[in-house]
C-alpha cells in the first residue's frame, strides 16, 4: 500500500470523524474545485454544492456525527466503511444510524476528486417514515430471500413445469 495515499485517506477520514459546520469553510482543503459528491439524495459537482450537502445535513439534524470504522485503499482510491448517527431537528429522542460505504478518488496531490456513499436509504431513513415505512417493510419482506425459500419448496413439491 502506498504510504503516501494511506496518509491522505487518514487525514480525510479524520476530517469526517471530527466533522462540524464550523468545518465546512475548510473544505477546499480536502477537495479539488471540479469534485463530484454522490450519495442517495444527491449528485453534486463543485466545492460549493458539496459545502451546501453538508450544510443542509447540519440544519435538519441533530448530534450529526460519523464514526469511521473501516478503511483500505486501491490505488489512487480509498474506501471507507462508516457508521453516521443523527437525530432529526426537534425530535432528539428518534436518534438514527445508517451504515455505508464510501469511495473516495484521490488527486495526485491528496485532495479528493470524487466522493461517492453506498448505503442503503430504506433501511437507513424510509423505514422510519409513518406511511412509507410499514409499506417498505412489506416489500422487503417479499422480495427477500425468506420469501423465495417458501417459493422453492412449493416448487419442489410440485416438480418444474
């Protein structure tokens, strides 16, 4: 592993550690001006969009914060495994955890070019949500691999068509 690059992902996955609004300003520091940003909910380019992400991640929550729990690298590329726990503004009892993964492309001279979150928004967000979340649930149910157990002895008992 390239010490070099490991460095460069220490220092990023330090920054997330220990990320507050205040941080924000600092930002330029850890991305290229042209940097791409994706997660669920957005696909941002630009120091700008990525400051207002995060800006928006700090206005709607409360005790935003991430716990860095893994992390490797592949060439110019790290990945991140991550653990984010939030509370929505004015409910700071309804505290939420989401699990992803990041993949984070650095430049040659260590900022980041392009940020992209793996996790998995129903299970992190919409099976909170009064209406939609026992429909997901639902959903998940049937479309898992429980689901298809059933299915298959049904199939073996009566033999393939």
């Amino acid at each position: 592993m390239n010490a070099v690059a490991q460095t460069h992902l220490v220092r990023y996955c330090a920054l997330f550690a220990a990320l507050r609004a205040e941080d924000l300003v600092r930002l330029p520091d850890f991305f290229t001006a042209d940097v791409r940003f994706k997660d669920p909910f957005n696909d941002v380019r630009g120091i700008a969009a990525v400051q207002a992400v995060f800006a928006h991640m700090f206005a709607v929550t409360e005790r935003p914060r991430f716990e860095i729990l893994e992390q490797a690298m592949s060439g110019a590329s790290g990945f991140v495994r991550w653990r984010f726990r939030f509370a929505p503004r004015g409910r700071p009892q309804a505290e939420r955890e989401i699990e992803g993964v990041s993949r984070v492309l650095f430049a040659p001279d260590g900022r980041v070019v392009e940020h992209v979150d793996y996790w998995d928004p129903v299970g992190g967000l919409y099976d909170s949500l009064p209406v939609l979340g026992p429909v997901l649930r639902l959903l998940r149910r049937r479309l898992s691999a429980g689901a298809e157990r059933s299915t298959a002895k049904a199939f073996r008992s009566r033999g393939p068509d």
